[in-house]
C-alpha cells in the first residue's frame, strides 16, 4: 500500500510565514538600493488608500491619483461624517518621513511635496485626532516589549491581542439600524488601526523583519468576540494567518519593483543625464500617476524641465500621458513598445541587484526560490 505523505512535509500556516518572510529578507539584501525606491512609493500608496478605507471613504483608483494631484475631490459622495482625507494622509506622509528605513523616509519626503489634494472638508479636529490614533499605536507597541526572537509569530500574537483589547483599536460594537419596520443589526466598518499597521514594521523589525516596513492592512480583528478556549492556539492561528497575507502581499510587490526597476535601467541606460529620469520612473512606478506640477514640486526642476524628464521617458517607451476630468495630464507608467525602444533581446537576464554574486550562488539561490514558490502554490491550492 503507498505510504502517507510524511507529515514533515506539511506547510503549517506558521511554516508558510517562515518561508515568505526568508524571501523578503533575502530579496531586500540583494535588491538594487533603486529597486527599493519602487517598493518604497508602493508601500506609501498602499498604506494611504488602506488608511482612507478603513476610516470609510469609498473612491476608485483612478479618483485617488486624481484628488491626490488636486484635481478633484476624493469623492462624489457627501462623506462630511468622516475624518477630513487630506487630514488623514497628511498624518501618514509625516510620520513615514520619520521612518528608520532611509529609503522610505526619502520616499515619503518626495511623495509629500507632490502632496496637492483640495481639503474637502475639515471639522478642526481632524489632524489632532488623527496624530492621537498614531500616538496611542505607538504606545501600545511599545507596552508589548521586545523579546530576542528571530521569528514573528509571537510577537504578531501579542499585537493582535493588544488590538482586540484597546479601546481605540479594537472592533466597535453593533449598531441596530431600522430597515422596513425591522431592526437590523450592523457591524460598523470604519476603524483606525491602520496606526498600527504603519508603525508595525518597526516592531517587527527585531522580530526577523529586514527594515522598518509598513504593512498596510495587517492588524484585521474577527467580525465577533471569538471563543478559543475550546480550540488551543486558535487565535494565535488568526494572527499568523494575517501575517501570512500581508507578507505575501509584500513579497509580490518587491519582485514587481524589481522587475519594473530592471526595464527602467534596460530602456535608460544609453540616454545621457538619466538620474532624474530614473528618479520620475521609480515614483511613477511604485506610487503611480502624476501631474506636472507634482513632478515639479518633487524633482525640483522647472516646467521645461519637467517637459525634457517626460518626453524622455515616453521616448524610452516607459510612460504615457492621460487626461483627467479637467483636461490635466497626468503621467503614468505604463512600459510599452516603440520604435526608439530596446530590443527585448537587450534585457539583461539577471536584474541589476543580482550581478555581483557568482553563477553558482545565483543557480542555488533560484532554485531555492523555485522550491520554496512550488510549496507555496501548493499550499495555496490546497486552502482553495
């Protein structure tokens, strides 16, 4: 009779997060300091839209670029319940400015400048409030301690327990709504925990985390109080299961940066005086559509100067322009084939980070890589 597969073999929620977090370690060690800067302006993205949902705003992501570049609101919508948007992104960007990441720091800095959207509204308050929410995350991360452990798992356990306890952070209570003379029950939907999640990585940093990462979206608490006394370790389970998701989130866009940075440097190489372009590129590519103005604001430059920058990149077969609402043209990267454009021939193989290290260690690196994806998608096949 065959044999059961060994038990060995397994891949345990906990195992899963080793594995992701082993490959964000390694990537971010070998990535180019450039291909950072993508995934740096990605994380900054993420965590603003995050951040907007989870306080209740409802936008597309074509209307977040545009009320980002002051175009427009951020909504069509009456949101005037809520806390101010350009209030609450403001609070973000300066506290990523802050980071111990450099790169990020940098990043934010940048992105801050491009930083256009119309106020909407504001109750006064708005900013204070929102500082408070960043205030009191990072005192309940600094109450949790930190303990010599290469591994997350206890560590995120703490936090999430942290969460469900706080009186801030913590799921509001059901509200009862009246709906055809019946008495709904709903679960209010706005929360402020993305605090945590941008001061996150920083805890996690001594925990096996490579640099102080944002992790938008991680701190996600059950819809109900759960009874796990029957069940031994089971929210533990729900910590790490979230973890997994936000690693594995993390891990897709830091080979997207990667990738992205790669076709800059290939379509770039041969253009003289390209650091500014590269610079517009990498932003344009992590964070997304920009208009001129912002681009001004960030790079310093003037307006013919903006125009030298653009034509450059869309020659390079990198960007297109895009009209909004009010006829402005926004930037967007968006790769695409011309006639001045490389050869797909010329592409290097091996993306810029991975040139120093011999054949053999990359040969073993990749297949390492290969192995520990196949395990993954079979994971993923199974939960499925």
């Amino acid at each position: 009779m065959p044999q059961a597969p060994s038990s060995r073999y397994r891949a345990t929620p906990d195992t899963l997060c080793a594995l992701l977090l082993g490959r964000i370690q390694a990537g971010i060690a070998r990535a180019a300091g450039a291909s950072l800067k993508v995934l740096a302006a990605r994380l900054i993205r993420e965590s603003l839209v995050a951040a907007l949902r989870q306080e209740g705003h409802e936008f597309t992501p074509e209307r977040f670029f545009v009320w980002y570049a002051g175009l427009d609101t951020l909504s069509d919508r009456p949101q005037s319940t809520l806390r101010s948007p350009r209030a609450l992104c403001q609070t973000l960007l300066t506290e990523l400015r802050h980071s111990p990441w450099v790169v990020l720091a940098d990043t934010a800095e940048a992105l801050e400048k491009a930083f256009l959207a119309p106020s909407d509204f504001n109750r006064g308050e708005d900013h204070e409030e929102a500082n408070l929410a960043v205030q009191d995350a990072r005192e309940l991360l600094d109450s949790l301690g930190r303990e010599d452990d290469a591994l997350p798992f206890g560590a995120i356990a703490r936090l999430f327990a942290a969460a469900a306890r706080s009186p801030r952070f913590a799921r509001r209570e059901r509200d009862l709504t009246l709906l055809g003379g019946r008495a709904i029950e709903k679960q209010a939907a706005e929360n402020e925990r993305w605090a945590l999640d941008v001061l996150a990585g920083g805890y996690l940093v001594h925990h096996g985390l490579p640099v102080a990462l944002p992790l938008p979206g991680l701190v996600t608490l059950p819809l109900a109080p759960i009874d796990y006394s029957d069940v031994e370790g089971a929210e533990d389970d729900a910590a790490i299961a979230a973890l997994h998701e936000t690693l594995w989130r993390i891990d897709q866009w830091l080979g997207e940066a990667e990738r992205d940075w790669a076709a800059i440097t290939g379509r770039l190489k041969d253009r003289r005086s390209s650091g500014r372009a590269d610079a517009l590129a990498s932003l344009l590519a992590g964070f997304g559509p920009l208009r001129g103005t912002q681009i001004e604001r960030m790079l310093g430059v003037s307006r013919p100067g903006v125009a030298v920058i653009v034509t450059a990149l869309e020659q390079s077969g990198l960007t297109t322009s895009e009209g909004s609402r009010n006829a402005a043209r926004l930037h967007v990267y968006a790769p695409h084939q011309t006639a001045s454009s490389y050869d797909e021939e010329d592409v290097p193989d091996a993306l810029p980070s991975r040139t120093g290290p011999s054949s053999e260690a990359l040969a073993e690196y990749e297949a390492a890589m290969d192995a520990i994806d196949a395990l993954l998608k079979r994971s993923s096949s199974d939960r499925n």
